[in-house]
C-alpha cells in the first residue's frame, strides 16, 4: 500500500481541529498564546472574567455567536482603538461562517501590529485551505510567517500543507524547532510521526508513538495515523486494536481514512488466517500420512 494513499486524504488544516483539554497555561501547548483553536470546553472556561475580549471571543468558540457578537458591538466606543477588537470580531464572524464579514473586521486590524496582521493573513489561508485552494493558502502563511517570525501557528498550518503534498524536508524543518521548544505537545508529536511515516523511515515513526498516551491514542487523527504504521510494520493485530479503539468523528476525511486502512487491515489478518488454517491443514495431513505407515 502506498502510505499517501492515506496521507493524502487527510489535511490538519489547523490546531483547531481537534479540542484538548489542558490548563491556559500548559507548557506543552505550543499555541496557547495566539490562538483559542485548540481550547476544549474545560479551557475556555478558565479564561478571566476581568478580560472581555478574551472572554467573549472564548464564547464565541463555544458557539455562542449572537450573544458574543453583540456584547463586542456594544463595547465599540471603549475598544475601537484596540487592534484586537477588531481581530476578534472578525474572528467570531469566521467561526459563524460568515467570511464576508469577518474580511469587513479584518480590514480595519490589518492597520495593528505586525502579529495581528499575521493572525488575519493565517485565518485566510484557513479559508482558502478548507475551499482547497491551496495555491492561494501557501502564499498567505508565507506572508504571515515572515510577518512575526516567533508565531508559531502559521508555521504549523504551513507544514501541514507540506506533508499533504510530500514536501517533507521543509515541513520537517518547520516542525523541529517547534517540538524541541514543546516536547509534549501531542499536534507537534504527530506531525512529525507522520513526516516519519511519509518518510518511511519507521524507527523514527515509532519513537514518536510512543509519546501519545492512552487516552491520546483514541483521539481520531491520532489512532488513525498510529494504526497506519502498525499497519506498514505487518504489525497487523496491533493496528486492529488502536483503530478499534478511535473517537467517533464527524471529519469525513478522518473517517474515510480510517474505513479504508481498517479494511485493508481486516484483509491482512484474513489473509495470515487462511495461511495459518492451510499450514495447519497440511501438517495434520502429513500426521495422519505418518499414523497409517507400517
């Protein structure tokens, strides 16, 4: 089987495809400090009270859109001079869907600093990634990373856009420095687990998966990823379970993924079982062969 038969299908078009749970200040996240995309319910939560924008833009992650959108609205006098403001509508217009609305707000904060101009140029590659215009998302994180060069997510969403068309060299040199900064941190883990993968080179792929812990290993992308390299290593029983155990999940290219390798999987250990019933077969004939001589 080709490995990017799998690969292919899959984009990890951002951290914020798959919720954690951790603290806001968890030394093994290494977004926490410019984006809300990978905060679970128990995260966002923990944002203070006392920090409106924060707060209401961890609300609208939550889904609550029209009550979040109209707290932000109503505050214009006091915050129209904050850059983030304007970011954070734009933001939570996103998140509704409304793109449109979210480049009106987007506007007025391309006018801040450098690393919000960073944010809105990275938020739009996510668009263009989602529409699969890829051509027109690698320019756009190309701009944001050379616009703040210490951000990190940028140069994670750009990496994923590497592996997916195979060029891993530069999304290894991308992904390194962030995991030697983040050891822990399971998206950093599995971007490069699947570079390794990609790359063929298995040894290093299983040094990878065995960071994840239990409960990491149900997480969908993640089983998927593992259980194709039990799968690549004929370590078939192995990729059976960890599949067996994966989260549901409504990313159809994650579930499709998986309901490929998992039947791909199921005709290798049929194909072991036939061959261990025709070995056994042929040996109790040759012992019934020995029990009938003189």
């Amino acid at each position: 089987m080709k490995i990017l038969t799998i690969i292919s299908l899959l984009l990890l078009a951002s951290c914020g495809s798959h919720k954690i749970v951790s603290k806001l200040d968890n030394n093994d996240d290494a977004f926490s400090n410019e984006s809300f995309m990978r905060f679970g319910h128990t995260r966002l939560t923990q944002v203070n009270e006392n920090e409106f924008l924060k707060k209401e833009l961890s609300n609208c992650y939550r889904g609550s859109f029209s009550t979040s959108l109209k707290s932000l609205q109503d505050k214009l006098g006091e915050y129209k001079s904050n850059e983030k403001y304007w970011l954070y509508i734009g933001i939570c217009y996103q998140l509704y869907g409304s793109q449109l609305k979210a480049n009106f707000y987007y506007d007025y904060a391309l006018s801040g600093s450098k690393y919000t101009q960073a944010a809105i140029l990275n938020n739009k590659a996510l668009v263009a990634m989602k529409a699969r215009n890829f051509d027109d998302a690698y320019p756009l994180l190309e701009k944001s990373i050379k616009l703040a060069p210490t951000s990190n997510v940028p140069k994670y969403n750009l990496a994923q856009l590497y592996i997916k068309f195979n060029h891993l060299e530069k999304a290894r040199s991308l992904i390194t420095p962030l995991v030697r900064k983040n050891q822990g941190d399971v998206d950093l883990i599995l971007s490069m687990m699947t570079i390794e993968i990609a790359s063929k080179d298995y040894k290093r792929a299983s040094y990878w998966a065995g960071k994840f812990n239990s409960k990491q290993l149900t997480r969908e992308d993640i089983s998927l990823y593992v259980a194709l390299l039990y799968y690549e290593l004929g370590n078939y029983a192995e990729a059976k379970e960890i599949i067996g155990k994966q989260r549901a999940t409504i990313i159809d290219e994650i579930a499709t993924a998986s309901r490929e390798l998992n039947k791909k999987i199921d005709i290798e250990l049929e194909r072991i079982k036939e061959e261990k019933d025709s070995k056994d077969a042929n040996i109790k004939k040759g012992v019934n062969r020995v029990a009938v001589k003189n």
